[in-house]
C-alpha cells in the first residue's frame, strides 16, 4: 500500500504546488483520490500508468479538487481506453461531466459510472476480495466526504512443512487457514498457532480534505495505518481556518492524536506560506509521528 | 506587437508540450488566445500579468483550448479581481461555464461577458481606439473561429520643428496629422510630407486553429505580419489529418504562401512526433520564413 502525492497546494495553483491529486495503490488497484487541474501532467510525470485507474474518488466538488478530470477522462479515449470507470464524488458531479462532454462534443470510447457519496453518514462505497473504501463525513463549505480505504483480513499462511508432517489432507487446508485445528489419527489434537503463521497485518489509510477540525472523523479513523488530514493553514491564521471551513496543522495532529493513528501526512497548503517547514513544527509538538506533503514524494503506508 | 507561447501541443498533454494557449501583447492590451488545461500554470511560469487580460478569445469548444478556463476564472476571484472578463467564443461556452460555477458554488467577483462568435462569416468581433479583432471562418469538426488582430493606423507625426518653422496655429495641427497641406500668409502652400512623418506601420496577426486546409482563410490573411496555423501532422500522417480535419506543415505553408504574409509559426503539434524538427523541414521547403511555436518563446512581431 503506497500513497504517491501528485498535487498538495490548496485553491491556488503555484510555482511549486499544484491542485489535489493523490494515488493509493493497495493490492492490485490504483485509485486516484482527487483530481485537480494538471493531474494527467502530474500522472505523466510521476509515471503513473494511468490506464490501471479504474476508481476516482473525489472529495468534493471545489474546482482545486476537481477541474483535472475532463482532461483525463477524454485523454483516456485518445488512448482508446475501453475498460470502464467508476467515480465516486458527492451530488453534481454527473451533471457537471455530462454537460462538457455534450458542448465539447466528445464521446468516451469507455463507460462512466458515476456513485453519489453520501456526506453525512459514513458508509461503504466499494469493496472486493481485498479492500474495502468507507466514505468519511467531512465539514467544509460545500458537501465533503474523505475515504477510508482497509486492507481485508487474509486468512493465515498453513506452513507447508507441517502438511508433510502430520500428513493434513487437502480436504483440511481451508478450515485450517481459517483458524481450525487438526486431529490426528491417534485422537491428539494439534494447535493452530502450530500449523499456521500469521497473515500479514492488513493496512490502512485515510484521506480527510477539505475539513475544518471535525472531531466525528476520530471514531472512524481510529489507529489506522496513515491519515492524510488537511493543513491550509497554520495558527497564526487560525480564524481564516475557520472563516474557510478548513483546518490549522496543529488541529490536524489534534484528529491524529486523538485517533491515535500511526503516522500523520499534513497538505493542501495556503499560497500564503512559500515554505512548508511551518506546518511540521506546529504538528509535530501535538503529534510527533508526522510528515509533509510533497508533490512526488511516496510513502510506503504500514512498513513501521 | 508580441506573441508569447504558452502551450504548442495538440489534444494530449506530454512531459513537454501543454495545450493550446498562447498570448498576444498588443498596444496596452494583453488577449489570452485559446486556454488549455494548466494556462493559469504556464501564466505563471512566463511570468505574465493575469490581471491584465481583459479579453479571452476561445477558437472552439474542444477541450485542449478550453478546459484551463475554469480554474483561470475561479482563480481571479481568489486574487479579489473586479474587473470584467470578455469571453469570445463558438456558441455553447456560456452554459459549460454556468454550469460548473454553480455546481462547484463558485461566485465571481467580477462579471463574465460572454460574446458568440460566427463561425460561418468573418465579423469584427472587437475594437477600440487602437486595434481591431475580426472573427475568421475555419473548418474543423466542430464550429470554430481564427482570430485576426490589426493595430489601426496613426495619425501621422507633426515634426515640432516646422510648427516653429511656419508658425502653425495650435488649431490646425490635427488637421496637418491627417494629411492636409498648410498655407502661408504668403500664400505659399506647404506639402504635407515636409510637415509630417509616416506614422509606425500598423501590425498584424492572425491565428488560425483548429483547421483543415482550407483556402478560404487566405484572402482574410492577406499580407499580414505573422500568421499562427496550426500543424498538427506532416504529410506522413497527410490521410490522418484528412480525417481528423487538422493540417499538415505543409498545408500550413501553402496558406502562408498563397496569402504572402510575412512570417508563418506552425504548432499544436501532435504527441506522434516527438521532435518539431519535421514540421519545420517540411514547412520552409514551401514557404521559408516559417518558425516553429515552442513553449515559452516570445515572437516580437514586425520587426521585419
């Protein structure tokens, strides 16, 4: 599970910054989670193989989270993309998409299926063998809603040399991957924790932009892996924050203390402030396992 | 008169061509020509004054050339921008702007003025004290419009010497820098051309793209300064551009040739070629004095 920044300014594109556009891979899926204006440029530049996108989530609809997607979507069909996608967004999304591709009369060799996120309760959007994504309910000025993406529980790894040993048949290996223990021929019961090792713990990771600081996110993000949690700005512009809807770093490392998650990643900086420095000392005094968003950085989420 | 580029690439963005835009700095006015993605980024990189555009001129409603407009526009209201923004365009761009402004709640501080362009018949589409804009007929897929820029011509220069000279009254200057004769109290008439000089030649430009071949457009360029035509394939691809209805850069040339302007640049290159050398080769072998559009390049136009 690795999370790869593509874009971590706020509303106002920089020198230096570019709008939000983050990639989580987990297992075999490549989500893309927002997707600011640039984000096909910033996909290009990272070498990220676009056409293994297959999910867009996108938090809510602020053109900095959200005026990259026309681009992408219709780049997709030069490519002659034809494998479906599905976004998931807050209402208004679909109208918005259908209205351009019409004017612009540009017809997608591939399905669009848009998911309206309900941003008031969390709920499950999506789920396979292997992962699940919960919507998060956010506070800003329009509807919002973060993502929680989790890693399902793989079942324990059977040690082959003990299939040898007691001589497990076939038939016994799935009840004995799920915990089962195994008796021999002579009555003698032998113990899982034996037979079995333990599967690798599952990850998690959970994205919360644009907020203000928003204490319901702490039950739902309890001692995840990695929370990435918006930063716009530090205290000295602590009543902006809240004129905004949007949070200070210290009120971002205050969600991920009380959460107790295992490691914090700050972004969607103000232009105000050219350096980011500011925002990881004011975090760090509250939450100390905390790092910054940097466009191009790529964190390796659960390997602590 | 100069021309600077922003983005010379065609519908899909590389590591080192952006879409359509380019800006054209014309006595006290600075036009935006086109808008792809990423232009308020490529504005920025070029350093150009944002605040100063006033007039927007969208050639046609596909996305390479409109899909920056939205983040440009939501942008200026960040900065607290008063001013009004004139929108020239193909009939359609006001409901796509509408739309995403209400869906995505942004209110401007300004007010958008939105100006349907014919596509089918060249019009004066603008014009003030200094300049004019007249709409040009081309033929793409969908509607769409060049646009040709021409300064007016001055009144001529009095020479301050002769007012002293001859004794001009203050009155009958005006009338000297339009060409009149002046008399003395002898009776003696002096030339014009003794009292005046030639006022600087009126500069022209035009751009024309997105287009296929299309002969029409040479009599509207005749004999300008500089002309943009787009050349989005070489004659290899000569049968793609047919269908695509783009140009080659030797269609490109032959308008040149045929209208007699003084210089061709060629771009909105397709990503095929990873090199503009070819379109430039191609190009002057018809009609030499061609450049080629690269990304940052400042064109001073007529000084030549």
């Amino acid at each position: 599970m690795t999370l790869t920044i593509l874009g971590c300014g706020a509303a106002l594109p920089t020198k230096t910054r570019h709008p939000s556009a983050y990639i989580l891979t987990v297992q075999d899926h490549v989500f893309l989670i927002d997707c600011g204006e640039g984000t096909q440029s910033q996909l290009e530049r990272y070498s990220i193989k676009r056409s293994k996108i297959r999910q867009i989530f996108i938090s809510h609809l602020h053109g900095d989270h959200v005026f990259g997607l026309m681009g992408l979507l219709t780049s997709y069909s030069l490519f002659g993309r034809t494998e479906a996608i599905t976004l998931f967004s807050p209402e208004g999304l679909e109208e918005m998409i259908r209205v351009q591709l019409r004017i612009t009369q540009s017809h997608l060799s591939y399905t669009l299926h848009f998911q309206v996120v309900d941003t008031e309760m969390s709920h499950l959007i999506f789920e396979d063998a292997k992962v699940t994504v919960h919507s998060i309910p956010l506070k800003h000025r329009v509807p919002t809603a973060g993502f929680l993406f989790r890693e399902k529980e793989l079942p324990r790894n059977i040690r082959p040399e003990k299939i040898t040993e007691y001589n497990i048949p076939f038939v016994a290996i799935k009840s004995i991957k799920n915990g089962a223990t195994f008796t021999l021929p002579s009555g003698e019961i032998v113990e899982n924790t034996e037979l079995t090792l333990a599967p690798p713990v599952p990850r998690s990771f959970a994205y919360c932009s644009d907020t203000m600081y928003y204490p319901p996110i702490v039950p739902i993000v309890k001692n995840i892996d990695l929370l990435y949690h918006e930063a716009t700005f530090c205290e000295n512009f602590a009543s902006q924050a809240t004129i905004s809807m949007h949070s200070t770093a210290k009120q971002a490392a205050l969600i991920a203390k009380a959460a107790q998650v295992k490691k914090l990643v700050i972004g969607h900086y103000s232009p105000r402030y050219n350096e980011n420095e500011q925002f990881l000392v004011e975090a760090v005094t509250i939450f100390e396992n905390t790092c910054l968003a940097e466009e191009g950085k790529v964190i390796e989420i659960g390997n602590w």
